[in-house]
C-alpha cells in the first residue's frame, strides 16, 4: 500500500466523512430546532425505540446536504491535475449527482442502520458498539456504491480500518471541544 493509494482513499470518502460529521455540528444552530425532531417519531419496533431521540431530521437533512455538495464539489476540481491524480473515479465521466446521494444516503443509512441494531440489542444511545459506531457509514456506502460504480475491495477494507481510527480521533476532539457527547 502506497501513500498515493491511501490519499486516494480518504479523498474518494471525503463526503461521506463530511456528511458524517455534520450533524454534532449543525445540532449547535438553534434556529433550526425545529428539525430536531427524531426521524423514527419517537416510534418503537418491539417495544424499544426504532433509532432514538439522537437520530434527527435536522443531521439527517443537513448530513446529507452536506455529503451531496462535497462529491458536487469533488467534480468541479477534477479539471486540476492534483486531484485527477488523486482521484479513484473519473468525476468527468461518472453521473455525479448518482455518486452524491448514493455516498450521502449510504452515510445515512449505515448509521441508521447500526442504531437500529443498538436498540434491538439493548444499547443506550451513545453507548459504545465497536467497531461499527466508527465504521457504520463505511459500510453503509459499500453496499450501495460498491456495485454501481465497482470500487475495489482494497479501498472498502482500507477505508474500514483507517476510519475506525480516524472516527476515534475526530471525536474524541469534538469531545474535548464540546461539539460531540461521546468520546468514541
């Protein structure tokens, strides 16, 4: 594994790890608390809550908002030879707006996906289910991503191991900032 292959990798993720990362930050504007509500309606599915209180339809909005405008944005700087070089995909010849809501939804839906999980296990809303609280967007981007544009398996399994980590960095930061409730 080469350092090229590695900036390629976290380049290619940009959105999903940028959608990831919004919703701690948008919950700090309080004009838009009226999109703080639970995307399950405080529903429950077997008599426990379907996601919690903490997944809301302002992160989950703004998450994706967010995620669609990077790979949006990731198109436009295609035309430098930078980031052609560090690019896995061909941004000129992919449907761009295909890309950005599969890698936008796909974030959504592996985090939505393992909280639904969590909650069928017992687990607490911000309790620690590792390895899938740092991974689940990595996951939830494969598979809807991976047979569509045909990544390699080599970037999934890159992307899993170095997001782990990575996702324990950023929020523990956000943590000690006081931007993220759990330290993992």
């Amino acid at each position: 594994m080469n350092f090229l292959f590695a900036i390629s990798c976290l380049y290619f993720f940009l959105p999903a790890y940028f959608a990831n990362m919004t919703p701690p930050l948008i919950k700090k504007v309080k004009s838009l608390e009226f999109l703080g509500k639970p995307v399950d309606f405080n529903k429950k599915f077997l008599g426990k809550p379907i996601f919690g209180t903490h997944k809301t339809w302002r992160g989950t909005i703004f998450g994706f908002l967010v995620g669609f405008f990077t790979a949006s944005a990731q198109k436009f700087l295609f035309k430098f030879d930078f980031f052609k070089k560090i690019s896995i995909l061909n941004y000129s010849q992919i449907n761009i707006f295909l890309f950005a809501f599969l890698i936008s939804f796909g974030q959504i839906l592996g985090d939505l996906s393992f909280s639904f999980i969590k909650r069928r296990i017992g687990l607490k809303e911000g309790a620690p289910f590792l390895p899938f609280d740092q991974t689940n967007y990595v996951i939830g981007c494969a598979i809807l991503l991976g047979p569509v544009f045909k990544i390699e398996i080599s970037v999934w399994i890159f992307l899993f191991i170095v997001t782990f980590f990575l996702h324990i960095i950023v929020n523990r930061l956000g943590y000690e900032l006081k931007l993220h409730s759990a330290k993992w």
